[in-house]
C-alpha cells in the first residue's frame, strides 16, 4: 500500500540631512507603464508626472499605485522625500522594507524625520530593541510611526508591560503583533484579560498567553466573551492550556466555518462527539484548512488503511505536513518494514509525531547500517516537497 509514496509529489541611529537620496534607493527595477497608465501620465502635469515617476523609481510603488497616490500627494521637488528615504536607510531599514512602508503609507513621505520618525526609533531603542526589530515591527506596521508617542505607543506600551512584568516578554508579544501598540488597550485587551481571569485561567497562562498569541486577545469584548462562554461548554478546564488554546482556535473562524469542518470530518463517518474529542485533545486540529483536512484523511484512510477513529485519538497529525513530514517518514516507514527492522511494539504515531531530530537519530541514523540508503531517500522526498 506504500508505492504511492515513492512517486514524485504533484504537488543607525543618525539623522541625515542631504537631500539626494542614497543610490541603493533607487530601484533597479523599472515598472512598465500600460497604456492606460501612460494615458493618465501624459494628461496630467508636469509636477504631478514627478510624482508618478519618483514613486515607481524610488519608493518601489507599481504604476498603478503610484498612480493612486500621486492624487493626494505632489512632490514640486525630491528634497523632502529625500530626506524620509534617507533616514529609513541610515536607521537599518533594507530596501525591500522602505518600500514596503511606503506603499503601505504614503503620506509618510511628507514626515519629519526629526520630529515625527525619530522619536519612534529612539522609543524602541531605549527598550532594548534591536535595530533589526525594530524595522521589522514598523514594517509590519508602519502605522505605529504616525502614531502619537506620548498619548498612545507610551500607554499601551506600559499597560503590558505592567501585566507582563518583563520588558523582555513586552518586546516579545510587540514583535508578534505590532497592532498592540495601536488597539484602544480599553477596548480591547483589558476587558478580555478580565474575562479570563473571572473564567479561573490562572495569571500565569495568562501572561504566556499574551506574550505567545496576543493577536487573540485584540478581539471585541462581547465576541471573545462568547467564544470563552463557548469552549466552558465543551468541557474545557480553564486551568489547562487548552482552554486557551480553544479560544483561539474559535476566535480565528466564524460559526459557518466550524460548522463546514465538521462536515467535512463527518463525510469520513466521524461522529460529532468524537471530533468533540479530539478539539480538546488538540484544538489545532479544527484551524487546519478543509482542503487540508480532506486530503490528510484520505490518506490516512485509504492510503495507510487506518479506521477514521484515529482521529479522535490522534488529532495533531491533522496539523502535520503531508508533503514535509507524513509522506517523507512513511517513506522511511515502508523501508524499515520491508527490512523487517521495526520491533513488534513499534508506533507510527510516535514516528509521525516526534521532533526531526529524534526522527532521524532514532529512525534513520539508528539503522546506517542495515539501511545505508535510507538518509539520502528520506533527504530526497524532503527535497521533493519543498
């Protein structure tokens, strides 16, 4: 039943002045105007053409938007994007980055350095974040630099820190999802934190929870307070990590898309109780796509030969990679086997579950000399997915 799996898969911190911008900002890559957007250039005027044009060559932005955004913003000369493109550059920001946040906020363009960006940078400095982070934060979200410093990032900043108790575990939920800094706190975070608190999730989940997955928490009071109420009613204990782990999980989908995952586990016989089941032993396994769900329980269905029960036994395979670990090991599986190598109490399961380093020092380097063909197979089904 194994020869399917021998087929190939189909499947800075300086400030500067000068207004010519640095030559590693000029893009090498030239958008081809269409003709509709060369039409729209040649009717407008001179100084609105400049803009287009130094959008697309210096900022990185596609004709079209460069287009859009030359309709709210002219440039009569270069010097004062100049300088924003350049302090980007001096601050640690790649060029693939500038250009991100330009184009995901142009008007930035029209910033102050001095006063505007550079306090921003020195902020996260002064937390100890690096020069690299930093970028990437405000990459992410570029918003967060026109952002009031003292009566917004500051407040945020310190309410989480105070909950975190750790400027370490701050940065660290920041740099998982920079819209903590921009979320009303009020709104948000706080009440949701409280309903945690009055459902009996101990203190300590709470701060792992919001330094791990804090974009679960930015979610309206009333839906997160449902969604708690809901997985209290799944039997959830609340002094486990699962509980959260739920909430989650229920937080990322609507009703509708719970309902059509279970459908789809349903057309494979499973009952209602057992995917209720296997939710609480693994809720990752109800985020996995419905393509992805149909896919891995055909193969473990009718390509292992297994009863679909074992979905309710073992539902974190669901969250495994078909192509980067279920074909791949069973391919090291079917070798093993047909050298009659596995002992009679051998687990799939286990084989399918470990980690790659205990996969390949008890699974294949284990058996080098009964089998000295087996890494290079395994490196090359691995090669083959990727």
């Amino acid at each position: 039943m194994f020869n399917f799996i021998f087929k190939t898969l189909p499947y800075l911190r300086c400030v500067v002045v000068s207004t010519s911008p640095p030559q590693k900002l000029h893009f090498l890559q030239h958008y081809p105007l269409s003709s509709s957007s060369l039409k729209s250039v040649s009717g407008t005027s001179n100084q609105h053409s400049f803009t287009v044009d130094y959008l697309i060559k210096s900022c990185g932005f596609p004709p079209e938007k460069a287009l859009s955004a030359s309709k709210y913003m002219n440039f009569e000369t270069p010097d004062k994007p100049n300088l924003v493109l350049t302090f980007f550059s001096n601050h640690g920001f790649t060029e693939t980055q500038i250009s991100v946040i330009m184009r995901k906020l142009p008007l930035i363009l029209w910033s102050d350095p001095l006063k505007t960006l550079l306090p921003k940078i020195e902020f996260f400095h002064s937390k100890g974040v690096s020069t690299q982070d930093i970028a990437k934060i405000l990459t992410a979200r570029p918003e967060i630099l026109k952002t009031s410093l003292e009566n917004k990032i500051i407040p945020s900043y310190n309410f989480f820190k105070k909950l975190l108790k750790s400027e370490e575990k701050t940065i660290a939920a920041i740099r998982r999802f920079a819209d903590l800094l921009l979320h009303d706190v009020h709104i948000y975070a706080a009440p949701n934190i409280e309903a945690m608190r009055e459902t009996g999730v101990p203190e300590s989940n709470i701060v792992a929870f919001l330094t791990n997955q804090p974009r679960a928490f930015m979610t309206s009071k009333d839906r997160f307070k449902e969604i708690v109420e809901e997985v209290k009613k799944m039997g959830f204990n609340p002094v486990r990590r699962t509980f959260f782990l739920a909430v989650q999980a229920l937080r990322a989908m609507s009703k509708s898309t719970w309902e059509k995952k279970v459908e789809v586990y349903k057309k494979w016989g499973l009952s209602e109780e057992e995917i209720l089941v296997a939710f609480q032993k693994h809720p990752g396994c109800m985020l996995a796509s419905e393509d992805k769900i149909m896919g891995l329980m055909n193969f473990f269905v009718n390509k292992m030969g297994w009863e679909s029960s074992f979905f309710a036994r073992r539902p974190v395979l669901i969250c495994l990679s078909m192509e980067r670990r279920i074909i791949p090991r069973c391919l090291v599986y079917q070798i093993l086997l047909s050298k009659g190598l596995l002992k009679k109490k051998f687990s799939l399961y286990k084989m399918l579950e470990s980690p790659e380093s205990y996969f390949l020092k008890n699974y294949v380097k284990n058996y080098e000399e009964e089998a000295p063909v087996l890494l290079k197979l395994y490196q090359e089904k691995l090669n083959l997915s990727m």
